[in-house]
C-alpha cells in the first residue's frame, strides 16, 4: 500500500492559465521536451504544425488561430508525475477552462512580460483565487524589450491583488538580456551560453566571487540594487502562503528560447502540492483513500477524426484506477465495467491500465456521461459537489433546416448539451433556445451539427438576456411575456430570460412572491 501512498504523492497535476499570446503553448511545448514527452518543439498544437488540427469542427480553430479545446498531457519528471490540463485561452470558453481548473491541484499563470496583466489573465485568476487554487507565475518573453520588472511585479500585486515572491529576476531584457539572478538556488543563470557554463554560484552575499565578465555590465550593478530591495522590503518566502494561493512565486523566462524553463520546472515540482481532497456530499474524501472515485470534467467529442468518438475525461480524486474495473456512476446508480480507457500525451494516445488520484483518464463514451457526473469503485455511492455552470448571456432560436432530419439534430443538441459546450432550453412550444458565454460557441456549435450531425441548423438570434431561475416548481405560465421569457431548462428547471436588467428589475417589484436566483452566485 505504501507504494500507492508514494504513488499519489508523486502525482502534480496543474493548469496553465494566459490571456492568448502569452506564450502557453510555447512553454507547454517547452515543459513536454523536458518531460521527454515530445522529441522536439513545435508539436502540440495545430496551430504549429497543423498536426492535431485534422478534425473537422477544429477548422474554425486554424481559421481563427486559436485553440478551443483542452487536452491532458502527461510526463514523468525527477520522480514526479506531471499532468497538464491545456486550458483554452478564448474567452468565448472561459467556461471549459472553469471546468477543468476544477480538476488541477495548482495553476501556472503566463505573463507576457511586454505587455503585463491582460483581461483575460484576470478573469481566469479570480477563479483560481475562488477555488484557492496556488498559483506559480513565469513571466515571459524576457528576451525583448517589455516592462520593468519591478513594475511587473507591483501590477501583480495591485491589479489581481496577489502578493508575489520573485523566485529570480532578470538581469536586463531583450538584447541586453543576461540572464537570471536565481535567489532560490543562489546563483545566476546565464542566457545563450552552454550547459557547463550556465550557472555561476553567488556567495553568501549573494554576489559573485572573484572576477567575471558579467561584473563589467552595470546591468549586474543594477540587479544587485534591486535583489537588495526585494530582500528588504518585499515578501517573505512562505511554503504554507503559496498553498494558500495568496502568494504566488514568480519566475521569468524566455518559453521560445528555452531560457529558465527548467529551472522553473523543477522549482515548481518540489512546492506544487500534491492531489488535494476534494468535497463531495459526504464531506472530503482524502486522495489517499483506497476507494477509487473520480469525476467528469469534460467531455470532449471527436478527438480523432479516425473514429469519431468521445471521450469522458475524469480526474481521478481517490484510490486507484484499473482498466477493466467495475464501476457505479452515481447519477444513476448504473453499473458499468471500464474496458476501454486512454491517457493522453503529446503525441500519441495511449492506453492506460492503471492510474491513481491526482491523474486524468480518458474514458470512450457513448452517451454515458454528463459533466459533472460522479463515478465510484463501488460502495458508499458518493457525489462530487457540482460543477460550476456559467450563466449564458447570449441567446438563439435554433431548428433543424430539414425537417425530415430531426433525429440528427436532436442527437446533436442533447450530445453537444451534455458536452457542456452550450446550454439548452425549450419553450413551452417546444421550441429549442440554446444560451452561451460567447459568439464564437454559436459558431463552432453550427459548424459541430453540420459537420458531426449532418444536421444543418437555422438560428435565430435573440440577442443577449438576462437568465435567473425560479425557486421552487412552480410558477405561473402568463408571467411569460417577451420582456420575461418563461423557458425550461435541460432538467426541466423554470427560468426566466429576461430582455435586459430593467425588465429584470420590473419583475421582481412586481412579483415579489417569485423568487429567481442565479447559481453562478455561488461561486
Ligand atoms: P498562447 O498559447 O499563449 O496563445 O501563445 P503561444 O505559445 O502560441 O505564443 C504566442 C506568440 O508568442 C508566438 O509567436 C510565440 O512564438 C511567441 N512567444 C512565445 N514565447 C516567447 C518568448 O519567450 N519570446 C518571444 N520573443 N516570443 C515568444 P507567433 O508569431 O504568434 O507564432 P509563431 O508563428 O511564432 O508560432
């Protein structure tokens, strides 16, 4: 057994989170090469090298240039073993991303050191913040001309209200770039120079001994200065704050060039924590427990255009995984036997046989799962507590273009609804509205029921709405008017879509007995 305790505890399993551009990509490409993960750069994304952009409905994504989907990559590393949730960086799915920083441990925030902390950077750290998630922060691209340090750091303090621990600072930036004073390792880790030559230790003083060419820059003077002032009046290194997540350590680097990635690596290998116990309605459940439990986080459709399948992605909360094993999905109760199952790295999908808490597995779906759902590896049954569930603010109409089809169109609403990727609701007419975050979900839903459903669509577009359900069952039918669309959701839910927050306002001075809330209150 205490070979699955050392199991569990070797497992680190985080998220990277960016506003697009930062540089993700670069350094999720970097981190696998290091994790021998991946031969050489360049290869994780079709955005690259249009290598994994072969599905169809991923065309919208090469068009656009941006990545929509989330995937799982895995390498081992020092004894470690890394899972990397790949978030999308589009706001359009902020609510995948929610989604799966469900399913990590900690987050790696990318900055892009030219241009700082971007909208996006902060919408995505406030959830982090909400769920204490720790947060390690690379700063990136130092290897141009961007903000000075010192201020990087006071906007991370002052715009996301983070304090911060710079693990290292840069000495100059862009051509002038020189390297990192590491204050965690005491030494300096020099840019664009071999292996053997890289590091210079730094003496008790934190300086360098004897004579070096470094010395001659006044960039080193400066940094000196500067260390001392972080020394003096910045933050203290806390263990127990970063796993809080109310500190963050900062690295700098250069994703593109290769440059503090590994320091980086291998720094945020020994304080990210290990699988954190999750809350279910019987309270927490420890990862060490032998029970295997895990939840749904995602469901994603058509990862291989070889076979159009889906695959159910489960993070692993306790106990471990076998292939073949039998397991109970708690929304039903059904018994289900886990033949077919995959783990996910860079370049090939593989089989997995066995993982513990703390890992993601792939599991072939059929229409089994919903987001959210719970599966257990037997009794006591066990529910995760809910995903959070954005609330939609854009709305259409949606029906199937040919009626003599609506069989595959109502495949592809209730798949692409289970998916998560938009919300449905429907009329007292029957009528289909479906809700999302983003313009761009209409966009790749559309392309998703033509190109997987053969199902062409007609959307109406009713423009952005206010949503807010109605406590209880109850609720009465002529309160529906075209300010106050009265609609049902997907589990027959009431909800009101109102025109704006005006009519919203109207309604509850005027029905003050209907009580409406909006569940992303919560969170
Ligand atoms: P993302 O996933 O966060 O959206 O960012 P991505 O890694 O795709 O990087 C965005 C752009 O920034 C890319 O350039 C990439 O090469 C560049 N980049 C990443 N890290 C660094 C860095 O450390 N230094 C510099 N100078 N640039 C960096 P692009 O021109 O948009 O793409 P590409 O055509 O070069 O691939």
């Amino acid at each position: 057994m205490s070979n699955f305790i050392d199991e569990v505890k070797s497992r680190r399993t985080f998220g990277i989170i960016s506003h697009p551009d930062a540089g993700k990509t670069t350094l999720t490409e970097k981190l696998l090469f290091f994790g021998g993960a991946i031969r050489s750069a360049g290869t994780v994304k079709g955005k690259k090298t249009g290598k994994f952009a072969k599905s169809d409905w991923m065309e919208i994504e090469k068009q656009r240039g941006i990545s929509v989907t989330s995937s799982v990559m895995q390498f081992d590393y020092d004894g470690f073993r890394v899972n990397i949730l790949d978030t999308p960086g589009h706001e359009d799915f902020s609510e995948d991303t929610y989604r799966t920083l469900t399913a990590v441990d900690s987050a790696v925030m990318v900055i892009d050191s030219g241009k700082g902390i971007e909208p996006q950077t902060i919408k995505l750290f406030k959830v982090c913040r909400m769920r204490g998630i720790p947060i390690f922060t690379f700063i990136n691209k130092l290897d141009r001309v961007g903000k000075a340090p010192l201020e990087l750091i006071a906007e991370l303090e002052e715009v996301l209200g983070i304090e911060a621990y710079p693990m290292n600072w840069p000495i100059g930036m862009g051509k002038e770039f020189l390297g990192i004073y590491d204050r965690y390792y005491n030494r300096i880790e020099q840019f664009r120079v071999e292996e053997d030559d890289r590091f210079i230790p730094l003496n008790e003083d934190g300086e360098i001994d004897g004579d070096h060419p470094i010395k001659q820059s006044s960039l080193y003077d400066q940094v000196l200065e500067e260390v001392e002032l972080l020394n003096e009046a910045g933050n203290e290194f806390s263990r127990e704050r970063i796993a809080e997540g109310t500190l963050t350590p900062v690295f700098f680097g250069s994703a593109l060039t290769t440059f503090g990635v590994q320091t980086f690596l291998e720094t945020y290998l020994k304080f990210a924590p290990e699988p954190q116990p999750r809350h279910s309605d019987q309270g927490y459940i420890d990862p060490l427990n032998e029970q295997f439990t895990g939840f749904v986080f995602k469901i994603q459709a058509n990862m291989n255009p070889a076979h159009r399948d889906r695959i159910a992605f489960v993070r692993v909360c306790s106990g471990k995984f076998e292939r073949g094993m039998n397991v109970i999905l708690s929304r039903t109760g059904k018994q289900m036997k886990l033949s077919q199952s995959t783990q996910f790295l860079a370049e090939s999908r593989e089989t997995v046989n066995e993982a513990v808490s703390g890992d993601i597995i792939g599991l072939y779906d059929t229409g089994t799962y919903q987001i959210g759902d719970t599966i257990v590896g037997g009794k006591p049954i066990i529910h995760y507590d809910p995903l959070p569930q954005f609330t939609p603010e854009l709305f259409v109409r949606v029906r199937a273009k040919n009626v003599m089809k609506q069989k595959q169109f109502h495949k592809g609403i209730n798949q692409l609804v289970q998916e998560g990727a938009i919300q449905l609701y429907k009329t007292k007419f029957e009528e289909y509205i479906i809700g999302a975050v983003g313009q761009l979900q209409f966009e790749v839903f559309e392309h998703r029921m033509k190109n997987e459903y053969n199902s062409d669509v007609v959307m109406e577009h009713l423009g952005s709405k206010i949503v807010r359900w109605v406590e209880g069952d109850k609720v009465d039918e002529n309160l529906n008017t075209q300010r106050s669309m009265l609609v049902k959701d997907r589990f027959d839910k009431n909800v009101f879509l109102f025109e704006n927050d005006f009519a919203l306002r109207w309604f509850q001075d005027k029905h003050p007995d209907v009580k409406l809330y909006n569940p992303m209150d919560e969170y």
